[in-house]
C-alpha cells in the first residue's frame, strides 16, 4: 500500500472498483472482448513514482482478474513519464501505454490540452485521421470536448481538436476524465461524444443538464462502464451500471 494519506484509496472507492470490475469481467465473457481501453487516470493522485511503486501492482494487475479481462489494455498516460517505461510490459503484458494509439481509427488526444504539450498543431492526431481509411473512425483520449459532468467542456480542444474530427468526419469521440457515463450527439457536427470513467469517485452530484437537452441522449451520474461493437455496417454502444 502507497504511503500518504492523499494517495490511498478510500474503503468506499475500493468497493466502487469491486463492484464495476465484476460486472466488466460478467460482460467481458458474454461479448469475449478482444480489448480494453482505459480511459481514466489509473494511480491517483500523482500517477506512478518509478517501476518499482506498487501502485502499478494495487491499481492495474491486482484488480483487473476477471478471465475475461486478461486481455491487451491501452491505458491512458497521464502526465507521468513512469508510465511509459517498456519494463511495465515486462511486469504485465497486458498493459500498453504509449504517446499514442492507432487502431484504424485514431490515436490518443490528450497532446491537445496545453498543460501537456505546448505545441498541439506538431502531433499525431491529424496525420492518422487524415491516412486512415478506416470504416469507423473513432477518437478516444482521457479530457472531454464537450460533457456536462464537474470539468464541463474543454476549451483547447474546442480550439484545436474539434475541427479536425468535423473535417475529418469522425464518428465516435470516447474520453474519461469526468466520472459519470454520458453520451453527447452533436446535432451540429453529427459526432457522437461519449464519456466512460465511472469506475472510482462517481456519484458527484451532477444532474446532467446540457444547453441542448435533444444532445444529451444519456447522463449516468454513477458508476459503470460501456462496451462498442463494430461491423462494417454497425456500431453498437452499451452502457453498464453496476446493476446490469
């Protein structure tokens, strides 16, 4: 267990994680995922110290034991560079953190918030959507663009991400950051955006209002997790609470 007061789990949040990891190794087996994409922050508060922090073991290894689960993980980064040190495979296979995915879709886009990256224009974002001759194209990054949880919409990426996913024509935007379940449709750009981090720290308080309510197509002020299907002709998206 981590040292210091801030940087423990509380015993509610610990059960929170239980329950939603359950019910994800239940629905793992009935869709027999071939993936899992965390899009939330893994190792509160400050991420990892070093290969040795056994936090990488209580958060990640430990907890996702379900057989269903044993699958490659895309984790989220964060801001810390311990993350990104290839021993962490080593340790467990199933993680891969990287400064970027592309899944013929698109890759990762938190280097668009500037208390990352200074230099948004200069990453990969644009080039894999514009090469991509994906079916499908979806986003997926930790901020959100627009949401109605605690952190509200997020304005770099208003500025720099947004125009790029419209010219780009991209289907699916998929974040964390805020911990609720939500799906946005924007009736102006026609993307869907969706948020997933309902694992931990949920039940806010937040009523899910939105200035358009014909956008807001669900708002879960709780904890849960979703699920995506594709064929070349269908995206089917689930939400989960922890009651199935």
């Amino acid at each position: 267990m981590r040292g210091g007061a801030s940087t423990l789990r509380t015993h509610r949040e610990t059960r929170q994680v239980d329950i939603v990891l359950l019910q994800m190794g239940v629905i793992g087996e009935k869709l027999v995922i071939d993936f899992v994409i965390s899009t939330g922050d893994k190792f509160y508060e400050n991420g990892l110290t070093g290969v040795e922090d056994p936090a990488f073991h209580e958060y990640f290894t430990d907890i996702y034991t379900a057989p269903s689960l044993q699958k490659q993980t895309m984790v989220h980064r964060g801001n810390v560079v311990a993350q990104l040190i290839p021993i962490l495979r080593k340790m467990d296979g199933r993680w891969l953190c990287l400064r970027s995915f592309i899944l013929n879709a698109g890759p990762d886009a938190t280097p668009f918030v500037s208390n990352y990256f200074t230099n948004p224009e200069e990453h990969e974002v644009e080039s894999g959507l514009r090469e991509s001759t994906a079916k499908w194209k979806i986003v997926v990054g930790h901020h959100k663009i627009k949401s109605a949880g605690q952190h509200g919409n997020t304005h770099e990426f208003d500025l720099h991400l947004l125009p790029l996913l419209q010219a780009y024509d991209v289907d699916l935007y998929i974040n964390g950051h805020d911990h609720c379940l939500q799906h946005i449709s924007s009736i102006e750009s026609g993307i869907q955006f969706m948020t997933s981090e309902g694992d931990s720290r949920a039940w806010r308080g937040d009523d899910g209002t939105w200035n358009n309510p014909q956008e807001m197509k669900l708002y879960h002020d709780g904890q849960g997790f979703m699920s995506l299907k594709m064929t070349q002709t269908e995206l089917d998206i689930k939400f989960y609470d922890v009651f199935l």
